[in-house]
C-alpha cells in the first residue's frame, strides 16, 4: 500500500461522498481537496493542479500514485490499490 492516494471532491458530491466512503471502509490512508470550499488563488491553483490530471475537471478526480481514476469507479480504485 505505498502510492499515495489523493482525491479532488466537491463538498456537495454524492459519488465523490461514495469515493471517500469506500476509501474509509476500505481502511485507505487519503488525502482529499473539497475545491468548492476553496476561494480566489487558492481554489485556482487547485484546479489548475485538477486540469494537469484530468482536463475535463470533473470530479470525483482520484489520484493513486500515478493512476488518474475520474468518476467513483470502485473496480477501478481496487485494482488501482492492489485490493
């Protein structure tokens, strides 16, 4: 369980709620950014950071080491952690 895991969520999001869910559930260590609590310069470097992994921006954008997974895709997350 080396990669680290970072997620960007949107404090209102029910699949990036899920991701966090199954994250927990799953005993994962992670690191999220709720971007929409986020304001000015601070929640534009963060998208900016989002648009480096996925262009589209959309979220849930999970990064597990340097696996993109975009959307909560729990097979996905489970191959990504070695589950």
């Amino acid at each position: 369980m080396g990669n680290p895991v970072k997620i960007y969520t949107l404090s209102t999001c029910s699949h990036c709620k899920a991701t966090k869910r199954f994250l927990d559930k799953c005993n994962i260590k992670f690191e999220f950014e709720d971007v929409d609590l986020l304001e000015g310069e601070e929640r534009a470097a963060i998208l900016e950071e989002v648009k480096k992994w996925n262009p589209d921006c959309s979220f849930p954008t999970i990064i597990i080491g340097d696996k993109v997974i975009v959307g909560y895709k729990e097979d996905e997350i489970r191959e990504a952690l070695g589950l």
